[in-house]
C-alpha cells in the first residue's frame, strides 16, 4: 500500500512542474552556451590582466545591459548568432592560433561553433530573418574595431588579453540579459 501511495504522489508532482514553453527552454539551452563560452575564455587566461592595464582600449560595444534585454526580447537569436559568429571568426584566426593554448581554444571554437548549430536551427523553425541588417552591422562593426586594434598592436600578448577579458564582459552580460529576459520558473532542470 505505502508503494501505490509514493507512486501516485511521485506521479501528481509531475503532473503539477510547469512544463514551460520552448523558448524558454531556448533560452535555457542558450544560457547553457553563453556560459560554457565564458568558462573557457576565463580558462584561455595566459598573461594576468594587470600587467595589460596599459593596453586597454573601449571598442564602444554599441548596446549596454538594458539595451541587450531590449534585443533579447525582439531579436534573441540574431544577436547570439552574430556573436558568437564574430567570435568563432576571431578566434579561429591563424593569428589566434598562437596566442592562445590550443586545447583550450579547440574546446571554445567547438562550443562557439555548437552553439551557432543551434542557432541556426532555432532560426529556421522559427522562420526568423537570418540577416537582421540592424544589429548585424553593429556587431560587425564592433568586432572590426577590435580587429583594428589587434593589428595596430600587432598581436601581442597584452592584446589577445584585453581582447579576452572584452569578450568574456560581453558573453556575461549576453548571459545574464537572457536570465532577466525571462522568468525562471518557466525553466525545468533536470
């Protein structure tokens, strides 16, 4: 008797875990890659920040947190896309090559390349506009300020950590706008 009792307990609170719609478990999953990505860019660390506190430059990200919110809600996918795709084309750039150790910088374009898979994917079950002109030229035009600087530092070492410690700052605040962008009880974690 006290097993029936414990299965239709066990049944009746599954019954009641919302399931949560599936953007919400997108943005879950996008969560997820945001914050692989920024693990292993903060793993990617090879000359300690405050030695390139000289080297700093603003590359004028073109939105700020509450912006990134707005965007998350109107354009989600597109933004991800375009970020990580700038960033898989930064970093797998010969010159990345030699900055960085390869293991670590194979782990980080494997996930920036699996999280481009799924967006894309998402875009075309959700017929979204692949091109999104607005924020695509944005991103586009933000990543070549950094690729200007690259070179006119000619790829040092304090460089590739400035441009690093960039990345990380936006991959966080990506993540952090997807958490505020939706409410969590939508989510199921198993």
């Amino acid at each position: 008797m006290a097993q029936i009792s414990v299965w239709l307990m066990a049944g009746a609170m599954l019954c009641s875990i919302p399931a949560g719609a599936l953007e919400g478990d997108i943005l879950w999953i996008q969560r997820g890659d945001n914050l692989r990505v920024f693990n292993l860019l903060r793993q990617l660390q090879r000359t300690h920040s405050h030695l390139c506190l000289g080297d700093r430059n603003n590359f004028t990200f073109p939105w700020n947190r509450g912006i990134v919110t707005e965007i998350h809600k109107t354009q989600c996918t597109c933004l991800h896309h375009q970020m990580l795709l700038q960033m898989f084309t930064l970093f797998s750039a010969q010159r990345s090559l030699a900055a960085w150790d390869h293991t670590l910088l194979s782990q980080l374009l494997s996930s920036l390349h699996h999280g481009l898979e799924h967006l894309e994917h998402l875009q075309e079950r959700e017929g979204e506009d692949h091109a999104c002109p607005k924020v695509g030229i944005l991103v586009r035009k933000y990543f070549q300020r950094i690729h200007n600087y690259l070179r006119g530092k000619n790829y040092s070492a304090c460089a590739w950590e400035v441009v690093r410690v960039e990345m990380t700052v936006r991959i966080a605040i990506m993540y952090q706008s997807s958490r505020e962008s939706q409410p969590t009880q939508n989510y199921i974690l198993w």
